[in-house]
C-alpha cells in the first residue's frame, strides 16, 4: 500500500469537498447553450410527429415520453389534456444481464415509475421545488403548451470493488457506494421545432444499509458470494443527497421511414455533476413519436419517465446510441461532506467518458411492453485496480393504463 492509498480520513476530509460553485457553473453554461441553440427547421405536425403511423387513421399526434423506461402511451390529438394516471413501469439493472458473469463496480438497481398527472401530487413529492427551480432558470416559458408530462419515480442502487468477498477497505478500487432515492420530472414539448425540455429533481440518501441488504439477500437466494465491505460505503450510516438535471432533445432526422436520429444535450448539479452530448438511433416496426424514445437520460438506476394513457400500439424495434459526459464531480467515487474509507480526488478521476448502450424493445396491443438492453461506460478511474469500464445489462417491464 503506498503512501497515497494510506492516507488518513482527516487528511481525505479535508482535501476532498464537493465542487458546488464549478457545478453551478457548469449547469449555467450548459443551459446558456441549450438556450442559444438555433432550432431546426419546423416541420409539418403530423409528418414529424408520428413517421411510422401513416396507416393508421386518423393520423394524430404521439405524445410519449421515454419509450424504453415504460409502455407505450396514446396517440392523442391537441389539444391535449394530461390523464390521472398514465403508466407505470419497473426496471431491473444487474450486471450478471451483460451476459459477463461479473459482479462488481455498478452492480444492480431497482425503479418504480409512474405517470400522469397524479404524480406532480401527493405524499413526498418533489413536483413544487422542481417547479421552483425550472422558474429560477428560466425554463418555465421554452414551450408554448407548459408542462405537459409529469412522472414520479422511486428506487435503490449500488456499486463494489472487484473483490466482494474482502471486508477490509480495497484503496485503489472502486468504493463500496448506493443510493435509495425519490424522484419527480417534468416534460415540455415544443412540437413545430422537434424539441423536448426535461427537468428532475432527485433527493436521497447514500449509504444507507438496505442497498447492501438487499444484495446479499439476493446472493443467498441464488446462493452466490455475499458482498463483506459495505460497512466501508460511501457515506457509511446515511447523508443526505441531491440533484437537478435539464436536458433538451432535437429530432434531428427520419431515414427510410423508420429510422430516426435525435441529440441530446444534458447538464446536472448535485452528486453526479456533469455535461454530456448524446446522438441516439432507433430503426424497426415503430408508431411512437420521437419524444418517445429516451435512453440517453438514464444515469446508472435512474430512469425518469413520462407518458399518458390511451391507446396501446404493437411494435418492435432496435435502439442503441453513444454519449460523451465531461463530469466535475461523481459522489460515489469522490463521497461527500461526511468522511468515508475509500475515496478518490478529483485528480485521479478521467474528466471525459464515453457511455454507449444497445437494446430492443416489443410492445403488444393488450398495452404491455418488454425492453433489454446492455449498456457501458468507459473507465473513470485513472489507475490501479479499480481503472476499467463498465459493462451491466437491464430489463424493463411497463404497462400503460387504456
């Protein structure tokens, strides 16, 4: 063990704080350029709206937010009118689904997510400071219709070193980390510049025990090893977390009927505080706008959705896509205010990573659908054992309400 990896907790403490201030400015400069961006070209309603639906009639407009998170939602015309209740969706993350037989740094998540708009509502919700904050940033008026999608979603998720089966703290690889949390999301749809705004809030706890129990209590099920060293995760005993995120999408181009490509540019401030660019794709038997289709915006187990009831449509379809993320700040590596065995500095931290995903999707009629889809990243540590990309796998089953 060198003199780096031994370096005691007050030293840790009081060389690591979370880079708030350069946060804040670099969700600023991201939303000054999503504010800039010139729009593409508008289109015909209809003709952008629903490219694969032209045999069905009448041709209405798709209003379906984030396809492969949840069923698919109503084909509905304007104008529209958010229902009580929408869609619910579970998703399961592991990275035993990559098909790679590992068990380690983003191990597993679960999420539950419903929509509609009894989810701006109700017990513990996040809908009135995510309104706050949307207004404080001037993203309130970037659609001439407001809000028209509302989601709320609640889930867990971990990440472990190599060595599962070690108790005493691994320097060098990747800490032990998770996170339970609550989220709420807003949509706003500028349809004549093909243009989709999303807001989230998140708040939660690391280090909370019930991340690592239920691990271990999944491994004794299936009688694998159990995970020795969560009593080294971040935040060990529990702290409080946050985060906001905005993204703004642009259907950029339909090819062959059924093959369209859309950007994406993210920022967000908070445990995970970072920029990214994305370009997805999505090719097949599709009847889902483009609004519809989201994967870019997931962050490890979390999977903000948006959609409404209404009619259930049969289709299929690949989709994969490549993001580029510049990250100031990553909680699960770096901890937070409350001190924690194992951490990084900013300095031992690749600033710039690659994330790419591939999945497929079939939905049926009866308003069920099926997602699979194996994603990755590029390693974020610079060196030692802990320095290797990431590879897990996730299914996704949703329902929408008809």
């Amino acid at each position: 063990m060198n003199s780096e990896q031994s370096r005691t907790k007050k030293e840790r403490t009081e060389k690591r704080r979370p880079v708030t201030l350069f946060g804040a400015a670099t969700l600023w400069m991201v939303v000054s350029l999503l504010m800039m961006a010139e729009p593409a070209g508008a289109q015909t309603l209809e003709a952008e709206a629903v490219p694969s639906a032209r045999a069905q009639e009448p041709l209405q407009v798709a209003w379906l937010i984030e396809d492969q998170k949840r069923p698919a939602a109503p084909i509905r015309s304007l104008p529209y009118t958010e229902p009580e209740r929408s869609s619910w969706a579970l998703a399961i993350d592991n990275d035993y689904l990559a098909l790679g037989g590992k068990d380690q740094d983003y191990t597993y998540g679960f999420n539950f997510t419903y929509t509609g708009r009894s989810a701006k509502d109700g017990w513990l919700s996040l809908d009135a400071p995510l309104g706050w904050l949307d207004s404080a940033l001037g993203f309130e008026h970037l659609s001439p219709v407001g809000v028209s999608k509302h989601s709320r979603e609640a889930g867990l998720f971990g990440f472990t070193p190599s060595e599962i089966e070690v108790v005493q703290p691994q320097y060098g690889d990747r800490p032990y980390a998770g996170l339970v949390y609550l989220a709420n999301s807003r949509e706003r749809l500028d349809i004549r510049n093909r243009v989709a705004w999303k807001s989230t809030l998140t708040v939660g706890v690391l280090g909370l025990d019930l991340v690592g129990d239920v691990q271990n209590e999944s491994h004794a099920i299936l009688g694998s090893t159990p995970a020795r060293g969560w009593d080294n995760q971040i935040s060990d005993g529990g702290e409080l977390t946050a985060r906001y995120t905005v993204a703004r999408q642009h259907h950029v181009a339909t090819l062959f009927d059924n093959l369209e490509i859309k950007s994406t540019v993210q920022g967000s401030v908070g445990y995970l505080t970072e920029a990214s660019w994305s370009l997805s794709v999505r090719g097949g038997d599709y009847h889902t706008a483009w609004s519809s289709f989201n994967p870019e915006l997931v962050s490890y187990g979390e999977k903000s959705s948006y959609t409404n009831s209404g009619i259930s449509v049969d289709e299929h379809y690949f989709w994969g896509g490549v993001s580029v993320k510049a990250r100031a700040y990553n909680a699960f590596l770096q901890g937070q205010f409350r001190d924690s065995e194992v951490t990084f500095e900013r300095s031992e931290l690749r600033p710039v990573m690659l994330e790419a995903w591939l999945g497929y999707t079939v939905a049926f009629a009866e308003g069920y659908r099926i997602s699979y889809v194996v994603r990755g990243h590029s390693s974020e540590i610079k060196q030692g054992p802990g320095d290797r990309n990431l590879l897990w796998g996730g299914l996704i089953l949703a329902r929408t309400f008809r």
